[in-house]
C-alpha cells in the first residue's frame, strides 16, 4: 500500500514539474514574442449597448406571458433596422454623422498623454470635417510641461475641422482647465471642481541640518540662474526672486491660454489660484453650460451613431499580477481610510 501511495506520489509530482516547465516556456515565449505593450484600438457603439441594455430591462419588466412576444418585435425590429440600412445610401448615412467619444483621466504627470496623442490621430484620420468629438475628462492638474502637450493634442481637433465637446463630472482643475480650455463647448456637473488658474512649487531645504552635523554640499553650475532652489544647497535671496519670477512667467501663460480660447472670462477675476463648482463656475464663465457627460451621450444617441474609441495595452503576465497586487493595496488603503473618517464621524 505505501508502495502504492509514493508511486502516485511521484507521478504527481512529476505531472507538477512538466506543467510548470510548459508555463515557464510559454511565459518566456510571449516575452521574446513582444506581445505584451502592444496596443490595440477597441470600438465600442453606444448606440447598440444602450438598445441591448433597454431591451434587457424591458424583458425583465414584462410579466412571464409577455416576454416571448417581446422576443419577437425586437427581432422584427432588428429585420426592419437591416433592410433600411442596405436601402440607404452613402449620402444617406454620411448625413447622420458620428459622435466620437474619447476618455482622459490624468495625474500628476498626465502619463496618459501618449495614449490621447494616439487616439486623437485615429479620430482625425476617421472623422469627417464638422463631426463632433466628445472627450470625457477628469483631472486635478499636474506638470505643465505635460498638461500643456496634452492640451495641444485636442487643439489638434479643432485644427481638423472637427467640433470638440468636453465633459467634466468630477474635476479640471489647474492643468486640467488648460485642456478643458480647448473646448467648443465645455460643459460641467453641478457639483464638478473647476479652474485653479495658478501655479504652485515647493520643496524642502535641508541645508541647516546637513550644516548642523558638518556634511558639506557642493553645488557647481555655469550660468547664473542654471540652479534657482536647490534641496541641500544653500539658497540665495536671488535664488528665490529669481524661482518666483519663472512661476510668474509660467501664470501669465495660462492666463493668457485661458483668455485666448474663453475670451468672455474676466480673467483677472478668475486666475486667483481658486476653484468653483460647477454652478458657480457658469456663473463665473468658466463653462457653457450643465450637465453630466452621460446624460449628453444619451442625447447624442438619439440623434447620431456614438463611437467609443479606446486605446488598450496588452500587459504581461507579470504586469497584470503587479496590477492586481496594486489595486489590491489601493482598495484596503481606501477601505481604512473611509473607516476612520466613519469613526471620527462617530465621536462627533
């Protein structure tokens, strides 16, 4: 019996080391491959999930008896909907035109900005000269370097001929409003935050306690301003006048951004660093107009064909483990986080 036991135990183990040696390979493969990084253009109308989901609910509702004749007018429906469209001509369905649709979520750096260049030049190489682009974007801002690359990429819209639209739910913030700012029409929730014309800089200095314990820092430039503020060096009155005077700079070039693209802003007025929600940011001229990026898409919906385009990368085995890991950490640091502002609540 024991015989009989390490037999199977060794062919167990044996089956294990094959099968990891083939995962091993086939891993290895698809990195020699290059499969992983690359990109791919997803194409979702939301013309056909919006019916889909309708027709779901409509089914869901109807009493038992009713659901079959249901099942039979949307396939009626879906005979009818393909004979119009091979009697339509071209002219015909041109007339309709499309609404693109295109998602931006930034950080700090705006890493996303490679992807918008992508999918910007997709959408110009498709759309027809006075087709409408609608970008849903949130942001609360970032480097200006970046932000002001990703603003110029929807310039690109409007430099084809093609009417952009930009929708806010949540946030625009400082270089989140500077691409906002290259909207046809901007529009806004209620309650979304908006503007933060400014500029902001910081870093520490930890010279005096270097000094404190004998540790020198030599700092060598050619040219005087090459270094303005440093973090262990030891900084000058100039130093300073001089890092304030660029961030001055910097401001005067979003204002002028701003005012340039909305010229009826008191800009001025709103270029104080500040942010508005939504209904006083109408108010103030920062936005045309409220209202939620979905509720427009349904109004879009019913009058044209709403395309979604979306830029995917194919990550690694490894990559998405470490995606999975990351997300993983961020929910329990979320979930903490709302369980001791609950009990702060409590206390009160």
């Amino acid at each position: 019996m024991s015989e009989w036991l390490l037999e199977i135990g060794r062919f167990i183990v044996q089956v294990s080391f094959i099968v990891l040696l083939v995962a091993i390979v086939a891993i290895l493969f698809a990195r020699l491959k290059g499969e992983p990084g690359r990109t791919r253009l997803r194409l979702e109308e939301l013309n056909e999930r919006m019916e889909q989901r309708r027709r779901r609910l409509a089914l869901a509702a109807a009493e038992p008896g009713a659901r079959k004749g249901l099942l039979k007018t949307f396939r009626r429906q879906d005979k009818c909907k393909r004979s119009r469209q091979r009697k339509q001509d071209t002219q015909t369905q041109a007339s309709c035109g499309t609404t693109w649709v295109i998602d931006f979520h930034g950080d700090i750096k705006a890493t996303g900005v490679s992807r918008l260049a992508e999918e910007v030049s997709c959408v110009i190489a498709a759309a027809a000269a006075g087709e409408e682009v609608v970008i849903r974007l949130e942001s609360a801002g970032g480097l200006v370097h970046s932000y002001g690359l990703a603003a110029a990429q929807l310039e690109r819209l409007r430099e084809a001929g093609i009417k952009v639209t930009i929708c806010v739910d949540k946030v625009a913030a400082s270089g989140g409003y500077l691409m906002a700012c290259a909207a046809d029409h901007l529009r806004a929730a209620p309650f979304a935050v908006l503007g933060s014309i400014g500029v902001v800089a910081q870093l520490p200095n930890v010279h005096r306690l270097l000094k404190r314990h004998d540790i020198d820092v030599e700092l060598h430039t050619a040219g005087e301003f090459k270094r303005t503020l440093t973090v262990m060096g030891e900084n000058t009155p100039e130093g300073r006048e001089k890092f304030q005077a660029d961030l001055e700079h910097i401001h005067d070039l979003f204002k002028q951004h701003v005012a340039e693209r909305r010229p009826n802003l008191d800009i001025d007025t709103i270029a104080t660093g500040e942010v508005w929600y939504g209904q006083d940011a109408l108010a103030k001229g920062l936005i045309d107009a409220l209202g939620t990026s979905e509720a427009y898409l349904m109004q879009k919906v019913a009058e044209s064909r709403v395309i979604s385009v979306r830029l995917e990368t194919r990550h690694s085995v490894a990559d998405k483990i470490g995606l999975a890991v990351s997300h993983g950490l961020e929910g329990t640091l979320d979930r903490a986080l709302e369980r001791l502002q609950a009990s702060d609540w409590q206390k009160r």
